[in-house]
C-alpha cells in the first residue's frame, strides 16, 4: 500500500482519495432545508454523524458546489432522512441535480419547519448550531430538536454504490420506545395484522402520528388511511421492562375497491379467523375482543390503563372528522366556536 500520509498534500489525487474515503460503509441520507422563498431543497448525504447526546448533536458536511448550498449556508434548521433499504430510489433522485425532488416523496413539516420525508428509517429535525468552514464543504452541526425512528433495514453506502446491509436484529423486532404507535386498521369487516416473523401476530405500527391521509407503518410502507376515521382508541402499558401502546384506530382507504398490495407480513383477517392463539400479548387480545363487540354496535369507548383496572370512555355517536384551522388540527365543534 502507498504511504500516501506522508506525501506533502498537494501531491494527493483527488480521485484516490475518493475512492480510499469510499471504503468506509455509511448509510444513507437525505438532507433537507427550506431556501429563502420557503422552497424545499435537498440532497443526498452519507457524511452524517452523530455528535454529542447532551447537548443533542449531529453533522452532516454540505458541498460549496451543491446548488442547495446557499439554503443550507443560510437557513436556521434542516432536517436529515436517514434512509431505509427500499428508497435506492430516492437517494438517486436528491443526489441528481432535477428542479423538481420533492416530487419524489411526501413530507411534513414537523418541529422547526424543514421538510421531513413521511417515509424514512428515521429522521432527525434539527436547529442550526453552528457552522465550520472545511475546504470544499461546511460542516453543518445541528441541534436535534425531534427525531423519530423505524425498525426497517438501513440502506448502505460503499465504494460508490448502494449495498445491503445485513440487519443483525431478528426479523420483526420493534425498537425499545416509552411507547408503540399502533394502528387497529379494519378495510370490509376485516382487520389488519402484523406477523412478528416468529409465527406471532400483533398490530401494525408506525413510528409517528399525525392527523393526514398517509399512514407509514413501520417496515410495510404507507398504507392510506381515512383519517377521518381515525380516532385513538386505547392506551396501555404491556409490562414495566416493555414499551406502551397507543392505539388508533381507523378504516383503509378503498372501501369497496380491491385490497392494496400490502408487504408479506401483513394480513386482513376476518373476525371469526382471528389468530387469538398467536397473538402473544394479552392486552391487545383483549383489546380486540372488546373492538368486534363494540363494533358490531357501531358504538365505541376509548380505554385508557389505570392501575385498578382500566376505564373505558364512550364516544357518543360517530367520530366527528378533524378539520384544519390556522393549521392546528381542531375538531367541530371548536371550529364552530
Ligand atoms: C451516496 C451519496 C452520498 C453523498 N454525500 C454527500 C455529502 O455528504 N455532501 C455533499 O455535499 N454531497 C454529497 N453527495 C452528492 C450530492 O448528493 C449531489 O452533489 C447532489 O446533486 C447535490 O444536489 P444539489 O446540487 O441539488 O444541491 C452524495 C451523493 C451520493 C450519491
């Protein structure tokens, strides 16, 4: 091998430099920001990395040359997208030079306003904290002010190309969290179910909610929910070591029409072929039991755990749909003052 440290600077070549950096696997990200005009911008990045857990830190080097420098060298936040193994595609179209990215993906503003990918293995809304000039590129150090995470496979970089990366978790483990997202989805009378990949079933889940149409769940894509339907169903603890569960409840969008394709671990099953012996934690066994009951009244409660037993609050009538006001997610008769 070369000693190529201990040749004076100018005579290393770029190109093998390049190539010496491409050795070292990275994931994938997309960076993001908003330029003056409040336009989206972005692009794709594998210079991240996480600086300092207090106070909350992560870099990511942008290119002076980049056309999105000029929003990145000026905006107070930006957002990074780290990628999961089926979005090749979206780290090709924000590592090109098109107008139109954002296109590509749907995106929400969450905390400081930068556009993060509803669709990512986990995202992190930051702050700007500081800036470090470094010759071709400017180190951007942000401070993390929300993030959210998934238990789907990374996407990995190395030598120039895309490459898969073995994830050492067994197949559908759920990251430890203070609390799971689920979602009871229910497409003509039928209820969706996630398989653990270990002959187990339990609900879909996803790593954020938000009142809107699209619905990510973790490692199984977006489904597309009515979110006027939707409405929070049950809250409850599992065990002290496991994380909680928040449950939505909600109908898939398509009434009447065919199925969507769903990944292989989802599956609608009928009321009468619910897997009850397969489904291993007690609370959403019970939980269901009580949603086919009260559904076949078309009258539901919302169950929140308590430690003598729990309390069910009734909703009287239909759910009333969510409608926007001044951007806040208000119901009726709010709205109607
Ligand atoms: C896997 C991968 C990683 C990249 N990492 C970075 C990076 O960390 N910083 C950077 O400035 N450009 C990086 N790029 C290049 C930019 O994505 C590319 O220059 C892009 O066209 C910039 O978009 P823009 O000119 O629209 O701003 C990377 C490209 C790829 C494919």
């Amino acid at each position: 091998m070369l000693p190529v440290s201990e040749k004076e600077q100018s005579t290393i070549d770029p190109v093998e430099l390049r190539r010496a950096f491409g050795t070292f696997v990275t994931g994938v990200t997309v960076v993001t920001t908003r330029d003056e005009d409040g336009l989206p911008r972005g692009m794709t990045a594998n210079s991240f990395t996480s600086v300092s857990l207090d106070p909350p830190l992560l870099l990511v080097c942008i290119g002076k040359a980049a056309s999105s420098f000029p929003a990145f060298n000026s905006s107070d936040s930006f957002a990074v997208n780290v990628l999961h193994d089926r979005q090749k595609d979206v780290a090709s179209v924000f590592a090109s030079k098109s107008a139109s990215k954002f296109e590509a993906v749907s995106h929400d503003a969450i905390h400081t306003g930068a556009p993060v990918l509803s669709d990512s293995l986990t995202w992190f809304d930051c702050t700007v904290h500081s800036r470090v000039d470094a010759g071709d590129h400017v180190v951007l150090i942000g401070r993390v002010r929300a993030f959210g995470t998934s238990p789907a496979a990374p996407l990995g970089f190395c030598r120039g190309r895309f490459a898969s990366v073995e994830d050492p978790m067994p197949p559908g483990w759920t990251p430890s969290r203070r609390m799971v997202i689920g979602y009871l989805v229910e497409h003509e009378g039928r209820i969706l179910l996630r398989s653990d990949g270990a002959g187990g079933w339990g609900l879909p889940t996803a790593n954020r909610r938000k009142a809107g149409d699209i619905v990510s769940l973790d490692e199984n894509g977006a489904v597309a929910l009515l979110s006027d339907d939707a409405f929070l169903y049950s809250v409850f603890d599992v065990a002290d070591q496991e994380p909680g569960y928040v449950v939505y409840r909600s109908i898939l969008s398509g009434q009447g029409g065919a199925v969507p394709e769903l990944s292989p671990s989802l599956k609608f099953f009928a009321p009468d072929e619910l897997p009850w012996a397969h489904i291993p934690v007690r609370q959403i066994r019970a939980m269901l039991r009580r949603y086919l009951h009260e559904r076949s009244e078309a009258r539901f409660g919302i169950y929140a755990d308590s430690s003598d037993g729990g309390r069910v609050a009734m909703i009287d009538g239909a759910p009333r749909p969510w409608r926007t006001l001044n951007g806040l997610a208000v119901d009726h008769e709010t709205a109607d003052g």
